[in-house]
C-alpha cells in the first residue's frame, strides 16, 4: 500500500515535535529509550561489519593454505623437471656426440666425399647400396635434428609454465597477505568502536534504569495508571522481541511486504506493509507495548490505529471495522485495540499492518513468532 502523504505528516509530527516546551518525565524516558536504541542498532551494525571481517580473514587464511600447498606442489614438480633436464641434457650430449662424429667423418671424407663415394662404385647394385646409405644418414640426421629441437621446446615450454605458475603463485600469496594484515587492522578498528558503543550503551541504559527508577517513586506512578504503564514500557526494549511478537490478528498473510504488479493494470506498485486476512470482525491487538497516537479515519487507510513504541517504532493498523481505543493510551502487549474490517479496493477482509523505525518501513514478517 502507497504511504500517503497524510501518513508521513503524522509520522513527522510524532518524531520532530515534542508535545511540551519544557520536557517532562515521560518525554525524558522516551529519549533515553530512543538513545539506547540507537546506540543499540549501531552495536549490531558493527558487530555484523566485524563478523563479515572475520569470515573475510578466514578466506584469507584459507587462499593462504591452499597457496602454501600449491607452492610445495610447484616446487616438488620444480625437483622433478630439474631431474628431467639432466635426462634432456643427456640427451642432447647423445645427439651432439652423434653430430660430432658425423662431421668427423665429413672432415675426413673431405669436399665432394659423398658424391666420390657413390662415383667410386663398380656395379649397378653397389651405386643402389651406396645411395640407400647415404639417404639412410640423412634421414637419421634429419630425426636427430627434430629430436633436437623437440627435447629443446619442450624444456623451454615447461620452464616457462613452472615459472609462470610460480610468479602468479607468490603473486597472490603476496596480496593475500597484505589483505590479511589490512583486514586485521580494520578489524582493530572496528574493536574499537565496539568497545566504545558499549561503553556509551551501558551509560545510556544506566541513565534510563535510573530515570525509570525515579519515575517509580513519583506519586504519579501510583496515582495515574497510565503514566504506571508508560513507566513501565520505556523500560522494554522491543529490539530484543525480534521473531517473538505475536500477528495483530489471526489470520493468514495474503500479500507480503514489497513491490507487486498490479493483476489487473500490470504496472508495479509499493507495498510497505503487509495485508492480513482474517474474518470480519476478528480482534486486533497491539504487538507489542506502546502509546496510541493516532486513532481516527485515515484516507486511503480507513479507520487506523498508529502505536508509538520504544526505541522509535511505530506500528500501524489500517482497514479496521471498530476503534477500541484512543490517543494517549499505553496499551500492553496483546492487549486488543479494535476489530477488523476490509479493503473494498482489494475485495478481501482482514487489515493492512505496518511496521515503521522511524519514517522507514521494514518487513514485519521477521519479527513475528512462526
């Protein structure tokens, strides 16, 4: 469902304006709330930085090992080429050898040698033989060439590879290590500031304790019942409710929170809430403790009911048949507020619920008891 703009009027007027110019007690401990909460959300905010940090040092620890094992690999295969190219040396040693006789023999034959040979021949039979020779060394030559050049490249392109392999190797063990040092700098950072969060949270929630405190021994706290439960709601912290709120009605949840298309126009629209469906007429109560600040008619919205509860949220009933409560009620958990009606615009009955921190919306799935 679209917020309107009256909406998002309410929500400013709730959090930019005090109600009083001189703050009273129970503004006091809205504040207080507020600012354990904030320090609170920032808490999990870097305790989250700091367990990505820590999964990220562990990667590279892992890149590491795994580096340090392909290393030993490289040189173990290293050993085993070295061994291998004294064999090829041998080898080329063999073919030089075989050359060097070869050119011996040439020497001796001296200029023409080869064509003195075959003209020294008496008989048809000894030119055939004398040419098979010739052509049967030259053949072999030409192999021992080949086989030359072969065992040469092939010495050449392995080389290359382990020296390659190597280079990429000790390359990306060299990043992963200063990664690993940037990330463990950062992550004494991030200490830090954990540590300072901390302080300031226990700070905050001592001030609160003690505002609470002080509130108690008022003659108003046991005067007005009201003020007693207000008291007494600054004193819970729905941050730590996440996944155990009880549904505002019982129900099942037809449409979640987020874009839809439109089934019929087929153009996507916002969705900040969720829509519940449930009987005509079924009971609404509040998620969690608060104090009602809107409770009236509401265009696009029907009769609405908005809670403020600590730490600076907001829930929203929208779409109810009945109001059973008004402005400036401290409602408890569970505690029923009005009955449920319907969306004409959506043919279905139930209500619209919203869960606000402050003017944003979040998905109040997560918060719910399954």
């Amino acid at each position: 469902m679209r917020l309107s703009k009256a909406l998002l009027l309410l929500l400013g007027i709730f959090l930019a304006f005090p109600f009083f110019s001189e703050e009273t007690i129970d503004e006091k401990l809205k504040r207080l709330a507020s600012d354990v909460a904030e320090i609170a959300q920032k808490e999990s905010g870097v305790k989250d930085k700091l367990a990505l940090l820590k999964k990220r040092v562990l990667l590279s620890e892992t890149t590491l090992t795994k580096l340090k094992k392909e290393k030993e690999s490289a040189l173990i295969e290293l050993e085993t080429f070295k061994k291998e190219m004294e064999k090829v040396k041998e080898e080329e040693n063999e073919v030089f050898a075989y050359f060097k006789s070869r050119l011996k023999i040439m020497y001796i034959a001296g200029f023409m040698g080869e064509y003195r040979a075959l003209f020294s021949t008496e008989s048809a039979e000894d030119l055939l033989q004398a040419n098979l020779l010739l052509n049967s060394l030259a053949m072999k030559d030409e192999k021992e060439i080949q086989r030359l050049n072969i065992l040469r490249r092939d010495k050449e392109s392995k080389e290359s590879a382990l020296k390659e392999r190597m280079a990429t190797i000790e390359a990306v063990e060299r990043e992963s290590i200063l990664e690993r040092e940037r990330l463990s700098e950062e992550i004494k950072n991030v200490n830090k500031i954990l540590e300072s969060l901390s302080q300031n949270g226990e700070i905050a929630r001592k001030n609160l304790a003690e505002t609470i405190e002080n509130a108690k021994k008022m003659d108003l706290y046991f005067k007005d019942l009201n003020f007693k439960n207000k008291v007494e709601m600054y004193g819970k912290n729905i941050l730590l409710f996440k996944g155990r709120l009880l549904k505002p009605v019982k129900g099942k949840v037809i449409q979640g929170f987020g874009d839809y298309l439109h089934p019929k126009f087929k153009t996507k629209l916002p969705h900040t809430g969720i829509d519940f469906e449930a009987a005509y007429g079924s009971e609404i109560s509040a998620i969690f403790d608060g104090e009602v600040v809107f409770a009236d008619w509401l265009s696009g919205y029907g009769y609405t009911v908005i809670i403020s509860h600590p730490q600076s949220y907001y829930s929203l009933y929208s779409h109810l048949d009945k109001i059973e409560t008004k402005i400036g009620d401290v409602i408890k958990t569970g505690q029923r507020i009005g009955l449920s009606g319907g969306d004409p615009t959506k043919n279905f009955s139930g209500i619209y619920f919203e869960l606000r921190q402050g003017k944003t919306a979040v998905d109040p799935l997560p918060w719910f008891k399954e």
